[in-house]
C-alpha cells in the first residue's frame, strides 16, 4: 500500500470513529432526557417507590442497561396514542407497547402452570397498541415450537380473566408488565417491536401510572422472550 492510500485510510477511520462517537453521544443524550420521572412525595421530593426500585433493581441485575420509568397522568388511558406518545417522550407510537396475559383455554389437563415454556397454561405476549393481535399466529407458532407432537386443536390462546392476570402477574389492569411478575409466565414478543427502527419500546411499569422503557436489544439478551409475528 502505497502512502497516499494509507493516509487516505486513516483518514477514513479517524471520521468513521468521530461519527461512532457522534451517535453514541445522541443516544446518551436520548436516554439522558429519558431519566427516571418520578411523582413528588409530600415534602416535596422525588420518591421513586418500591415498585420502580424493585424493577429497577432486576433489570441492572440481568444487565439492562439503558432503561427508564415515567410517571403518567391519571387519565393517561382516555388520551389518545399520540397524546401518550408525547407524555412519555417516545419517538413514535409505535413504541408503545403492553404485556398481556394469555391462557391456553385447550391445554391438556397436565398442562396446569408454566413449567414448559414450550407448552405453558399461560403465556404473556407483548405487543403494539397500534397492532392487531393475531392469536391463530401464537397457536402456530406454539404447534410448530412442540415440532408439530402435540395437536394443534391442543393450543387455543385466550385473554385471560382478569383476577387471573392480577395472580399469576402481581400486577393489576393498566400495570401489567413481564418484568417481576409473580410467576415466571414465558414472554412472547410481537416480532414487529423488535424491527422498529429506534431500538427502544415502551410497557407497563408495574403501577397504573408509572410507564417503562428499555433498550429491545437489551431485553432480548436479558429475558430471552419468543420472538414471533403476533400481529
């Protein structure tokens, strides 16, 4: 290699490493305006709660990382996707997301909790609130997980009752999340997340009003969830 041409790579590697720097310092930023938002306690200070600290907690424990909660107002629910998109800061409403607990209504009668991943009573999927749930692709996709041994008319996935959802989970409606639930319920998560071009999503935060999110590629690597077309 002539000098000129190795002068010319080094160049080139200098700015492709000033343009590494320049993204990670956007996304630093990013999660930095992402911080922890927490509701003031009576004399006036953050309180970030057991819920918040408890999760908070399991996700540096499974190394997630980057990571953020936000508390939202009372009738966050009534308000539309965008207005709930602007309260949490994310980039897109397809950012937002909710845990659901589903049940297999037509599990053998030896299926009754969550020992087998593979054939689960319940299972909890993850997907976009602007997303269709598509239940027939889960049975597939569970037939085809149990490499077509157990028959198809065996998995018939249903909401689960909300009393139930609140058992097995610890959380209540509009809290649900698959992060510290009660039970270790396998996680299902809609495949369209997971290619979103921001690697962020947001769910649940264990409490009505407290929302979180996360960086996708950490989830993935920490829980380990089936990743599959929900929708």
């Amino acid at each position: 290699m002539g000098a000129a041409a190795a002068d010319l790579e080094a160049r080139q590697l200098r700015i492709l490493g000033r343009i590494a720097d320049l993204e990670l310092a956007v996304q630093q930023h990013r999660l930095g305006a992402l911080s922890v938002s927490a509701a003031p306690s009576e004399n006036g200070e953050a309180d970030a709660g057991a819920t918040e600290a408890r999760l908070s907690a399991l996700l540096a424990t499974r190394g997630v990382r980057d990571f953020a909660f936000r508390r939202v107002p009372a009738d966050y629910y009534d308000r539309s996707l965008e207005e709930r998109r602007s309260l949490l800061r994310a980039d897109s409403v397809a950012q937002l997301c909710k845990s659901i607990v589903m049940v297999n209504t037509q599990a053998a009668a030896d299926v009754v909790d969550c020992s087998n991943p593979k054939n689960s009573k319940y299972y909890v999927i993850v997907v976009q609130y602007n997303a269709r749930l598509n239940a027939e692709n889960i049975k597939n996709f569970l037939y085809e997980l149990n490499e077509k041994q157990i028959p198809k008319k065996r998995f018939n996935m249903r909401l689960a009752p909300e009393e139930e959802s609140h058992k097995l989970t610890g959380f209540v409606h509009n809290a649900v999340t698959c992060i510290g639930m009660e039970t270790n319920i396998p996680v299902i998560i809609d495949e369209a997340i997971t290619k979103l071009d921001e690697d962020f999503f947001w769910l649940g935060g264990g409490e009505v009003d407290l929302k979180l999110g996360m960086r996708t590629s950490q989830f993935l690597s920490a829980f380990s969830p089936f990743v599959v077309k929900c929708s």
